[in-house]
C-alpha cells in the first residue's frame, strides 16, 4: 500500500513539475488592457520626448481574484521595439493618478508624474492585493529613434500559487517622431 501512496505522490510532483515549466497560462485572475489580438492604429500614442526626456505609458492591471497576486516580469514585444523599461505602480489609480501617457522631465509635464516615477517598484517586488488596481508604467527603448515604435503586445507574468500566468494588453502603445500621431494608412511601418 506503502508504495501506492509513493507512486501517486511521485506523479502530482511530475504533473506539478510539468506544469511549472509550460508556457504561462492566460485567463487568470489579473485583468488588463485584454483588447484581443492587436489590430490597427494604437489606443495611445505619444510624440518622440525632447532630448533627455523619457515617454511613459501606463497599463491597468486589477486583481479580480481572491489571493494576492506575486508579478515576476513584464515584456512587451512590437514594431521597431527593442526593448522595454517597466515598473510596477500599486498605489496611482487610488490616488486619482493613472497614466495614459507623460514625460519627464519636461517642462509641461502632469504635475502627478514625478510622484508615480517616485513610487514605482520593479516588477518582481510587486505584489496586487486582491480587489486593487495596479498600473505598469513602462517606456519603450526604439531600435530606430527616427521610425515609429510600436508596443503591440505587452505581458505581464505572474505566479498563482501552482502555475504561471500571464496577462497580455493587446491595446497598442506608440511613439511617434515627428509633430503628429497620425499615420498613412499606406505606410508600412
């Protein structure tokens, strides 16, 4: 009997063990920008930032679960992206300070964006306690300052206890260089 109880406690910590190495599953309890597949013109854009100045764009992620949630990384992937910087605000929406898009420095910049800049923890130190809203702030680091540069899809990974999980925002977040965020249809960015 002795070897049964063994045998099955052998295969729950393959099957665990399995788990915890598969792809990050989607749907869990952190809710995001969850748009669908990216399609088109991005939700927010923002002119390139004067020298010295860094474009942040912010992303809402609540906890609709019943546990804290622990994130471990954030990515995003996209046109003419070759990376991105992000941080973890857990307090902004409560304070009224939700970011769309800022910059800093910057002499128009929203009076709240040094303070959310001031707040920000990485993304492995935060932890969205059940029923709150959180924001990742992020920038994104072009390949080419001088084209377009296109977050079309931004993850945000977290364990839930057993697995790992993802929330992915499919909204679209852009920098434009130049004076406007229009863009020819024609144009193949």
């Amino acid at each position: 009997m002795r070897g049964r109880n063994v045998a099955a406690g052998a295969a729950a910590v393959t099957l665990v063990s399995m788990l915890a190495g598969c792809a990050p599953y989607e749907g869990g309890p952190l809710v995001g920008g969850r748009g669908g597949e990216y399609q088109g013109s991005p939700m927010i854009c923002a002119l390139a930032p004067a020298p010295g100045a860094t474009v942040y764009f912010g992303s809402m992620l609540t906890n609709e679960g019943d546990s804290a949630i622990t994130l471990t990384e954030v990515r995003g992937s996209g046109t003419n992206v070759a990376s991105i910087d992000a941080g973890i605000d857990l307090e902004g929406v409560a304070l009224d300070q939700a970011v769309g898009s800022m910059s800093w420095p910057a002499d128009d910049s929203w009076e709240g964006a040094e303070e959310v800049l001031d707040r920000l923890v990485a993304p492995e130190d935060a932890v969205i306690e059940p029923g709150t809203t959180a924001q990742v702030i992020f920038s994104i680091v072009p390949v080419d300052p001088e084209q377009p540069a296109t977050v079309e899809d931004l993850e945000v990974l977290y364990d839930n206890g057993i697995i790992s999980q993802v929330e992915r925002d499919t909204l679209g977040y852009r920098i434009m260089p130049g004076d406007s965020c229009e863009v020819d249809e024609d144009e193949d960015l």
